[in-house]
C-alpha cells in the first residue's frame, strides 16, 4: 500500500504523519524555515521527499504574496486591440501593487518552456490570458498545480477558467441586421481564424442573422483572414472577382475592415455608396478612418479590468466560479454604412 500512497497526490497531513509532526509545523517548515529548529526542518523535507509531496500545492494553499507579479498573455501585441484591454489590467493591478509582465503568443516558439517555467517556480502568481491557447501544453492536472488563471476576450470552455467577454454572437447577429435594414442583400463576411472561439460566435452570427432575413448562406462571400491589414485587403480583391460581388460587407475585426477599406479605394469603390462596411471591435482607428467605421464596440477597459479583479479574487483565497462574465456591446453607427442605392 505504501507505493501507492506516493503516487496519489501526497497532503500536507501525510508529510506531518511521516515526520511526527503536526501539519502547523510542516507548513512552517516550509513557508517559514527560519522559525523551526534545524533537526524539525530536515525531518519534514526529507518526509516532502518520502511521501512525494508537491510544494506546488503548498504554494497555492499558502497566502501567496511572494512576487506580487501577474502574466498577461497576448494572442498578437502588435494587434492595437489589446491596448485598452492591458490597460485596464494594468490599472487594477498597480492599484493593489502588482506588477504586470506582458507575454506575446504570436511571436514566440522558445518561450513556451519560459512561460511554463516562470508559473511552476513561482515567479508570477496568476494569469490573465487574452487568447484562447493556453502559452504551453498541459493536462488538466497538470493546470491544477499552476497559479490561478483568468481569460479575457476569448472564451474556451473546455479550460474551465473564470471568463470575461462580450456575447459576440449576439454582437455579430446586430452587426448584420443593420446592413439587411440598410437594404443590403449581398452582405458578405471577412472572418477570423477557425482556430479562435470568437470568430466561431461571430460567423455564427452572422449565419444566423442572415437565416433570420431569409437569406441564403454562401459559402463563396465568407473569406477567412487572421486580423491583419493585409488580411481583409486580399479578403475584399477576392470578394470582387465574384460573379455578384457583395454590396455589404460585416468583417470580424476592424483592422481587418480598415484593409479592406483600403482595398476598395484602390479598387474604385466607394464606401458606403458602391460597398457598406461595418468592422467589430471599435479600435481608436476605426473613427479615424474615413469614412469613420461603423463598429462593434467592446468595452475593452472593462474587460480588462472585470479580469484582474477576477484574478484578484482568486489571489485573496476566494473561489471563482468558472463562468462567464458577460460585458455589454454597443453597435457604433458611423459613415461606413449607408442604405442601399
């Protein structure tokens, strides 16, 4: 029986039976070496040896205020989006004296093993992921030794972590109802990866919106991009080689929008007169742009502020449900949308 107990997850309780000692003193031990005579000390590390005890539980038990420094990992840090989002991460954490340290997904390979290394040695106590990938691979058991973990902007069921986020369903379905009201029939969509769960919501939406209007679904107007500029051009020159090139135009993103504004103009087309656009996200740009886009606007500060204080919660000992923390969306009506001529 002995070897199984070592291959079960040890407790505290068994390190204090295997040294003869209570488990007050075994945490003092560990958490507080200095407070425990030299023989105590050696007989509860060699009992953590025995019995295969985990300090990675211990260090999550424990109040945990040793680095006082969060992760935030971002799918893309050359994506404006997350600006706002960070910020407002940033602000609720310096408020209670933590520090933020940015990790980008995009660019990174080799740091995987870093960003692992960093969670399991404790150098950072929590995480607020803005993609939906986890920066490394892990078993759920795995996930359960690491600091506490809250995703923003995304959400991924199947990591069951505490969530905040708009319903980009609904969002998506509003955003394409405004173009059938405009008279839009021909309403093509530029989408996101397949890879990420919002853009699933916002296709979604836009299938749905489009079903609710009677319209067909075809499959030649929706064209995938990954977020970039470069992206929704290409989406858009492909769109208008098309028999029926569309008249509307709902794309996931408003960088991927603003391409494809740039796109139209070199193209000869007018926006809103030949083509009506509408973006999603509501970047800083998209009133900049002109036309100034029509959007979705997230409340990215928000977003970012909901997750820390999620984070927080979880740092201060409090359980957190793993739901979602649905924010509200709002439909920006700008130029770039008009009624069809």
């Amino acid at each position: 029986m002995e070897h199984n107990k070592e291959t079960a997850a040890a407790t505290m309780k068994d390190v204090a039976e295997r040294a003869g000692v209570s488990t007050a003193t075994v945490s003092r031990a560990l958490m507080n070496p200095e407070k425990v005579s030299a023989a105590t000390r050696q007989k509860v590390e060699q009992a953590v040896i025995d019995v295969g005890y985990s300090p990675h539980a211990l260090a999550r038990n424990a109040k945990r205020s040793e680095s006082r420094t969060i992760l935030v990992i971002v799918p893309d840090i050359c994506d404006p989006f997350f600006s706002e989002i960070i910020r407002g991460i940033e602000t609720t954490a310096a408020q209670e004296g933590y520090l933020v340290l940015i990790g980008d997904c995009a660019h990174q390979n080799q740091q995987e093993k870093s960003f692992l290394n960093l969670m399991l040695t404790r150098q950072i106590d929590g995480m607020v992921l803005l993609g939906s990938q986890l920066p490394f691979d892990t078993g759920v058991e795995e996930q359960r030794s690491l600091p506490p973990m809250v995703m923003a902007n995304e959400f991924a069921p199947e990591l069951e972590l505490p969530t905040v986020h708009i319903d980009n369903l609904t969002a998506a379905f509003e955003a394409v109802n405004h173009l059938y009201q405009l008279g839009h029939r021909r309403i093509a969509c530029i989408a996101g990866p397949e890879t990420m769960p919002l853009s699933h919501y916002r296709l979604q939406g836009y299938i749905q919106s489009l079903r609710r209007n009677g319209l067909t679904v075809a499959p030649e107007y929706i064209v995938r991009g990954d977020f970039t500029f470069e992206a929704g051009a290409m989406a858009l020159k492909q769109l208008m080689t098309l028999p029926q090139p569309p008249d509307a135009l709902f794309c996931h993103s408003d960088i991927m929008a603003l391409g494809a504004l740039s796109q139209a103009k070199t193209l000869g087309l007018r926006v809103p007169q030949d083509l009506s656009l509408v973006g999603f996200d509501d970047i800083e740009l998209a009133r900049y742009s002109d036309p100034q886009l029509t959007t979705v606007a997230q409340p990215r500060f928000a977003i970012g502020r909901e997750a820390m204080l999620l984070l927080l919660e979880q740092l201060q000992g409090k359980s957190v449900s793993n739901g979602s923390r649905l924010l509200d969306f709002e439909l920006k009506i700008r130029d770039s949308s008009a009624r069809r001529k």
